[in-house]
C-alpha cells in the first residue's frame, strides 16, 4: 500500500495502477459504511485508491470542522488490511492552494434538504469531488446511501459535465438498532447514542405506513415528527418525503420516494433516509 500526499505523487502513482481503478472518497474516521465501499471497491477492481480529507469548504462557518473525528493511523491500518493500492492523503494547502478561486456548482438539487439547512455545502462537496476525480482518474467511484442528496447530486454533477466515470451508490450500513453507521456517532454520549435510534424509527414508521397502503405523503410526514418530538433530546431540523430524482416534495406519494431526516441530538446533527419503494 503507497501513502501520498501530493497530487504530484498521486498523478504518478496513478500511472503504474492496472485499470480500471476503484476509488473510494473520504474524509477519514472510518466506519464499516466506509469499510462496505472499500471492499465493494477491492472485489470490482484490480485497483483501488482511497483519499483521506476533512474537506473545509463544504462546512459551515459553525460547524464541526475544527472537532470532526480524525484518526490516521486506525485508518490506514484498516485499509492495509482492505488491500487498498493507493493512499491519497492531501493537505488543505494542496487542494486549495493561495489564490484558489473556482467552484462547482450543481443548483435547484443543493437548494433543498441539505442545502437549505447548510448553505454552501454543496459548492463545497462538488468542488472537492471533481477535483479528486480530476486528480485520481478512476474509472468508478463508490458513494453511500445514507448520505442521498449527495450521491443524487454527485451522479448530477457526472452526467452534466460529462465526467468519464461510473458511479456506484451502495446501501447504508447499520448498527443492530438500526442507526446508520457516521463518523459523527462518536460525538454521542451514552443517553443520547439510544436517543439517536429514533432517525431509524421514523424513517421504519414512514416504510411501515407506506407498506399498509397510505399514499397521502404529509399525513407521514407528521406521523414521522410526532414519534421524533417523543424524544426529549431530539431537536428536528427537516423531515422529507420527495422525490428522488429532483428532490421536491411529494404530496402523494409516487414510487421510489425518499424519506430522509435530519435530527440534532443533544448538540449532535444526524442523518438518514430509506426508499419508499
């Protein structure tokens, strides 16, 4: 396994990798949702290259940026363990070097849901994405479900700019109660880890009703929040129903619909969605 951290080293190390090339995008602390795209990644391909970087300019001005869990040393034991063949760990002043000044922007997806609660996040995901596409050249990519509105954006991005690759969206990994497997789980303390199993429940309670013939998309919608209001250190910021191509709301439900949620506990954002199918 080659560790690089420049995009010189990484260009270089590309040239020796036999094709075609799995890559795998991350920002570190990995889970087994990560572990999931790397295997799926190394069972595909002759080759696998996995990026490590807390990306700064898709966090907002209060967000975790500064605390986000970082542990590069577990997290390349794993991947040596995973077999991956590259290791690109790049600096911020690598990706962004002074001057930097051009963005990716895919609109009206990044207006909703995530976009609308986290301004800018999405300029700052598309930009970092193309330009570890850009750098890495591989001839797929492998994203997670529970992060939707962002393989939905990303596959966006893709087509519309003609990007030579193929996209690969694999399920979300849980934990036996269900709550979606997230760096960001480390954050929880104990109270609020068995707190954070309501995401799982609302979206089960949404699949549930869906499955016993309710159609009428707000009628869920407000079953979802009030079984998410039950939990005292739940604070919701947004509950969807929408369709899973442009993201808008639905008001009776059309198969594949996304339900998604996103719910702070206690000081913690969450995340997570089934398909209503």
């Amino acid at each position: 396994m080659k560790v690089v951290e420049t995009i010189t080293e990484m260009r270089e190390a590309r040239r020796q990798l036999t094709e075609p090339v799995g890559f795998v995008p991350t920002m570190g602390y990995f889970h087994e949702g990560h572990l999931s795209l790397i295997r799926r990644a190394r069972a595909d391909n002759p080759s696998v290259v996995v990026s490590i970087f807390v990306n700064p300019t898709q966090f907002g001005p209060h967000e975790d940026f500064d605390t986000y869990p970082r542990d590069p040393e577990r997290d390349l034991a794993l991947l040596e363990k995973e077999r991956a063949d590259i290791v690109f760990m790049p600096s911020v002043a690598q990706m962004y070097p002074p001057g930097f000044n051009s963005w990716v922007e895919v609109s009206k997806l990044t207006e909703r849901l995530e976009g609308a609660s986290r301004p800018g996040h999405f300029r700052g995901v598309a930009t970092v994405v193309t330009k570890l596409f850009n750098i890495v050249q591989p001839n797929v990519a492998y994203f997670g479900q529970k992060d939707a509105q962002q393989a939905i954006v990303i596959r966006k991005m893709v087509a519309d700019l003609n990007m030579n690759l193929e996209i690969v969206i694999l399920p979300t990994v849980r934990e036996p109660d269900g709550l979606a497997t997230s760096s960001r789980n480390a954050y929880l303390n104990a109270e609020e880890r068995q707190a954070a199993t309501v995401l799982y429940r609302a979206l089960s309670l949404a699949q549930k009703l869906w499955a016993q013939g309710e159609k009428d998309a707000e009628h869920i919608r407000q079953e979802m929040k009030a079984l998410i209001q039950k939990e005292p250190l739940a604070t919701i910021d947004y509950v969807s129903i929408a369709d899973p191509q442009t993201l808008e709301e639905q008001d009776q439900i059309k198969p594949p619909a996304l339900a998604s949620l996103a719910v702070k506990i206690g000081k913690t954002r969450l995340i997570d969605n089934m398909v209503l199918e």
